[in-house]
C-alpha cells in the first residue's frame, strides 16, 4: 500500500492564484489571475495541461483543486460564486487571511 501525502490545500484553505502570463497554453483563465478563492475540495491528480498541450511527454501530475471566487471580485458584480478546477501549481497560500473559511 502507497501512502499519498496529503493534499497542500485542504477544503476551506484561502488561496491566491499566480498572476502570470505564459507564452503557451494555460488552463487558469485571464479573468482568474491574482485572484483569491476558497478551496472547495480536492479533485483527484491529473497531468498538468499547460505541459502536455506543447505535445511534451513530461507533464509533471499535480493535484486539481475545485476553488470558488465570489463574482464580485471577478467580473466587479455578482452576488454568485463562480467555482474554477486548478491545478496546484497555480496556487498559493493566501498569507493576508490566516482563518479557514468552510
């Protein structure tokens, strides 16, 4: 039996999405960019489609996590949540909050 380390993000962890424009493919839309969210929950590990969109055989597998941001801080309206899969290494801690929201 493997044992799996455990997910970097658990439900209700504060994130912050990388603010970054690559040359290539990225499946972390525009509008998503430097945001901050709240993990829903982990998704399950997938290669990373940034990598292996370029036709690359090393796409590195990177946990997904489902991230809800309020619409208002997307589009500057909206009283909805929007939920986004992403894979980890667009993420970061988000070191303004240190409470969970759940």
């Amino acid at each position: 039996m493997t044992d799996t380390p455990p997910d970097r993000f658990p439900p209700g962890t504060r994130v912050r999405t990388y603010r970054h424009d690559p040359p290539h493919h990225t499946r972390l839309p525009r509008y998503a960019r430097g945001q901050r969210g709240v993990v829903v929950e982990p998704e399950g590990p997938e290669e990373l489609a940034d990598v292996s969109a370029q036709g690359r055989g090393d796409a590195p597998v990177e946990q997904i996590y489902a991230v809800r941001f309020a619409a208002r801080d997307l589009w500057g309206e909206g009283d909805h949540h929007v939920v986004l899969d992403l894979w980890e290494s667009y993420l970061e801690a988000d070191e303004r909050s240190g409470a969970d929201e759940r």
